[in-house]
C-alpha cells in the first residue's frame, strides 16, 4: 500500500490512530497508539519504544530505542476499536534491523529450512 493508499484507507474507514505493533521473543504482542498524522514516521523511522522495557531484546536503560518500522502491506482496521487500524512493524536499533527482533529470528529459522530443503509453513504477520 503506498502511502496515499493509506491515508485513502485512513479516511474512508474514519481512521484517528494507527497501533504499530511488533511481537516480543515470547509472543506477546507489543503496541504504541500514533495519530494518523504520524503515519509517515511509522513506515519511515519507526514508532520509537523503549527497548529495555522489552523483555527479551537484550538492552539496557541507556541504551537506544527500538524502533517498530511500519510494514504498509499489513496495514489492517480493527473493527472492535473504531478510529483504530494497526500495522505490523519490524525491529529497528540506530537505522538497521535489530537481529532480536521477533520477526528476524522467524525469517533466519525460515531460511535455514529452506537451506535444509525442508518445508516451513507460517504466518506470523497474520
């Protein structure tokens, strides 16, 4: 979705906010609520959240944030919260993809599978 795209999507579905989300090494599902006016800083620089505060990414209190780069293709409303869609972010740490974020250690696992010539079916940005 390009990011007119989605600021048609915004308006036709009266969207206030859009939860970057990313999910933790266990699991759980971490979000931050930003203005649909912020949208081009959530596919561009990432919605910034504080990485220690994450169990699991390896971070300290002085260390810098995580930022959650927005993936447009996942962007989706949430019909049980109205104003609301979320989108699926990937790990960011200083401009580069941080190697604890959930969604590399799933993509390296893939990977080796497919190195192995095995078969791997998932569906983690669902």
């Amino acid at each position: 979705m390009t990011p007119d795209q989605a600021k048609q999507f915004f308006a036709e579905h009266q969207t206030r906010y859009v939860l970057a989300q990313f999910v933790d090494i266990h699991g759980a599902a971490k979000a931050k609520a930003v203005p649909v006016e912020h949208y081009d800083m959530v596919i561009g620089d990432g919605a910034g959240f504080a990485g220690f505060a994450v169990w699991g990414l390896g971070m300290g209190p002085h260390g810098p944030d995580f930022m959650g780069v927005g993936d447009a293709s996942t962007i989706s409303e949430i019909p049980w919260m109205p104003g609301f869609a979320r989108i699926a972010c990937d790990g960011h740490v200083r401009g580069k993809p941080y190697p604890y974020c959930l969604t590399r250690r799933i993509e390296a696992a893939a990977a080796e599978i497919c190195r192995a010539r095995l078969y791997a079916v998932h569906g983690y940005r669902t």
